[in-house]
C-alpha cells in the first residue's frame, strides 16, 4: 500500500477557492449556521448542550442594591488617632469622664477590634464587632448601637 505523506489539504490549495466553489462558499455567516447566538435553540442545540449547558434558565438572583449595606469601617487604632485628632480640635464632646464620638456623622458605620484605646470613650455607631464591644467597655467606655434603634 502507498502511504500518502502529504496531508488532504494539499489537494485544496487551488488556484482561487481552495475546492469551495467560485461564488462565495466557505464566506460569509451562512458556513457557521449563523452570527453569534443564532439557532442556540434550534440547529446549535446539540452543541450548546455540550459546551454551554448553563446558558438558558436563572442562576441565583440579584440582591436589590437598597437591601444591601456598603459598610465603612474603623478600627480601634484608628479611633484612638482620630479621638486625639478630634479633642485637638475641639470638635469631640466631653460627656463626664468620656469623649463621645459620632461615627456615623464622621462617615463610618462599623466599628472593628484591632488595636486599643487609650481613654475612656462612648462611641455612637450602626454597628460593631464583639471584640470591639469588649475592648471598649474593658477600658470603662460605651458603644451606643444605632442598628438596635
């Protein structure tokens, strides 16, 4: 038997239309069956199955952006630079013994436990962690949560 070295292809390297015929064969969108997600649920459907079974139906859903809370948080080093920043400029209200800081005012809305503080402090806030909560009622402070209003 003759062993044929030279790959098929090489018989289709005519002069013009590589073996398609002379009026537009093998052009335009008709060859692949359509432009993009044409016949998906017709001709396409055996390949879609294959290679893109997820594509129809609904996958999850999509919170309403008003539900969810975009939380601006600080820590407590951060609240012990920003109490010693606020009593500099007389912006911070002492209550007693205690500065009183509104962090929502200030633009945060979660308060977190990293670090510590180094005065007695009664911080108003939507939220904070339990750590944070511990460290600033160890130091003799409060945390007034405004989510539990």
């Amino acid at each position: 038997m003759v062993v044929r070295r030279g790959r098929r292809s090489r018989k289709y390297r005519g002069y013009r239309n590589q073996g398609y015929g002379s009026i537009g064969q093998h052009r335009k969108s008709g060859s692949r069956g359509g432009r993009g997600a044409v016949g998906f649920h017709k001709h396409k459907w055996s390949w879609l199955i294959k290679y893109f079974p997820d594509w129809y139906g609904k996958h999850g859903f999509t919170r309403p952006p008003p539900l969810a809370v975009k939380y601006n948080t600080i820590n407590l080093d951060q609240l012990n630079e920003l109490v010693c920043k606020l009593v500099g400029e007389g912006k911070a209200i002492y209550e007693g013994d205690k500065v009183v800081v509104d962090l929502g005012a200030l633009g945060f809305n979660k308060l977190l436990g990293r670090g510590f503080l180094d005065s007695k402090v009664k911080v108003i806030v939507y939220k904070a962690t339990e750590n944070a909560l511990n460290k600033v009622k160890e130091l003799g402070g409060e945390v007034v949560l405004t989510s539990e209003r």
